[in-house]
C-alpha cells in the first residue's frame, strides 16, 4: 500500500493526510508510516484527517500509538480538520483530550 | 423494507465489501446519518474482529445480513470460525495509552443491543440500532 501524502511546513512540522477509511486495511500502514518520520528525525507531526471519511478503533490505536512515539522523541502528535465522524469516535473512546483538534493542519503547533 | 446479504470468504477486501453492502441498504428507507453512522462504526468493529481472530489469520466463511426495518436497523453476522472468548457483559473502554482493545467498547456504546452465541453453524452476533428518524 502507498503512502500517505506528507508535506513539511515552514515550521518544520510534517503533514500527512490520510484519504479515505482509516480501518483495518490502512491503520497499520499509516501507523508505519508516521513511526517512520519519527525515525527520519522529526518529531512534530499533524495528521490532517479533513480527508478521513471513517475512522474506527484500528486507526484511533494507529494514532495512540504514533502520539506515544513522537512524544518519547520529545515531540508531539496533533490532529487537524477531523471530520464529524471522527469527532464522534473520538469523543466516544474518550480521545478527544489526549488528540485534541485544532482548525488548521498548518496552525497546530502555534500555540 | 428489505433484507440486504453479503456472503464472503474473509480477507482484504472484506470489509469494502461490507461497506458496499450497508451503502445498497442506505439507498432505501431514508435512515438518519447518525443511525448509519453508529451501524458502520459497530459492523466495522465487530467484522474487524471475525477477520482478525474467528480463523487466527486465516479466512472464514462469513455471512451478513442487513435489515432495514421502520423501528431500527438489525445487521446478523454468522461466521465458521472458532468461538469467540468475548464477554459482553465485562465490556469496558480501556485508558488513553491503550493502542487496541476499544472495538467492542466502541460498537456496545453506539448500539442499543449487541449479542452473541455460539451454535453447530458457528458463531451468531445481532447488532441492532434504534432508527433516531
């Protein structure tokens, strides 16, 4: 399976975008793609989830256990943009405080 | 109202197919989004864990079958596989560091009753969701 879209912004912070259902089928390589980055050095990530029309317990644990990572490396994991799907699910599994959302993929770690 | 059935070896493309077959009954019956929200996040849930551990890896014959009904929305999954250790009734969400176990907390809380049992024709779970319409 291909790889997500990533982009780096100005500040360093790399953006993957997952498209499409975040379930079995894609977790695992989302979840090897974001430790991947980690590995490569950059340790700020935000995962845009505007295009993630579905998500379920495979992809929240393929975000917990990036978010571990990241910030053992001494960054952080953020998600943008979710749609209202992933809220629910988010807020369901009792996630929406440890992945707090913020608007933007591009204004996450401004604050 | 009408009855909607999938019948599938298990492997990768599984759960399309089942998505697939839930979308052919959403065209009929005008159920609400939130109803069809919390059907596929449970189907997803409880078919995730036939095909991960009904057969240990390996496939199993599956049988779904979605009915739309004008109170609720009913969705039956039959499979061949070994029985299933589950407890239903100690269902709990885990902790916020936890990587897996929340696809049945998950599926319990978006449906009004979820069972299961096992017979000689293999393992039985009934997912039901009032309709909110």
């Amino acid at each position: 399976m291909s790889d997500f879209s990533t982009r780096t912004t100005g500040s360093g912070v790399v953006v993957v975008q997952p498209t499409g259902r975040l379930n079995m089928v894609a977790a695992p390589a989302l979840r090897k793609q974001l430790n991947d980055i980690v590995d490569g050095g950059t340790s700020r990530i935000v995962v845009d989830l505007s295009a993630t029309e579905f998500i379920d317990s495979s992809g929240l644990g393929a975000l917990i256990a990036a978010l571990k990572i990241a910030r053992n490396a001494g960054g952080d994991l953020r998600i943008a943009a979710p749609t209202q799907q992933v809220c629910t699910v988010l807020e369901l599994s009792n996630l929406d405080r440890v992945l707090r959302s913020y608007a933007s993929a591009d204004s996450a770690f401004d604050e | 109202m009408s009855e909607y059935a999938l019948d599938a070896q298990t492997g990768p493309d599984t759960l399309e197919e089942i998505q697939r077959t839930l979308e052919q009954a959403w065209s009929e019956g005008n159920v609400a989004d939130d109803t069809k929200m919390c059907i596929e996040l449970a189907v997803s849930e409880i078919a995730t864990n036939i095909i991960e551990y009904s057969g240990d890896g390996k496939p199993v014959r599956l049988r779904m079958v979605v009915d739309v009904r004008p109170d609720s929305v009913a969705v039956n999954f039959t499979d061949d596989g070994h029985p299933a250790p589950v407890d239903l009734a100690r269902i709990t969400m885990p902790g916020e560091a936890a990587e897996s176990g929340r696809g049945l907390a998950l599926a319990h809380r978006v449906l009004d009753e979820l069972s299961y049992s096992r017979d000689p024709d293999g393992n039985h779970w009934t997912l039901i969701r009032r309709r909110s319409e």
